[in-house]
C-alpha cells in the first residue's frame, strides 16, 4: 500500500479512531500501531537490489529491518 492509498482509506475515518495493525504468528490478533516511521529499506531478490524510502507501522517502540 502507498501513502496515498493509506490517505483515500484514512480520509472518512474520525480522527479519534485508533490504528492497528495486523500482526502474523503472534499471542494476539491485531495490535495498537505505536510508531509510523520513515526509514530507508534495502530490497533484494538475490541478483538485483533496490534502496527506497519508506513508512513502516510498527506495534514496538524499537525495530530494525
């Protein structure tokens, strides 16, 4: 999803409401996003690498990707 998606989603929704997100393999099925951050992400397939930028949400405080 782009910013701009999330944006079009977000723009009906009151701004009281909180953000989840869905978490995979863990204890609970979705949980309070505490960080949207931007960072930059190296991307690769084994023979080709891409750097970009970019927003990630997060339930911790503290990630490294």
């Amino acid at each position: 999803m782009t910013v701009k998606e999330l944006k079009q989603k977000l723009h009906q929704l009151p701004d009281h409401m909180d953000v989840f997100i869905k978490q995979v393999n863990d204890e609970y099925p979705v949980s309070l996003v505490a960080v949207a951050e931007k960072i930059n992400i190296n991307f690769s397939d084994g023979h080709y690498s891409a750097k970009d930028e970019c927003l990630v949400l997060s339930d911790e405080c503290l990630f490294e990707i």
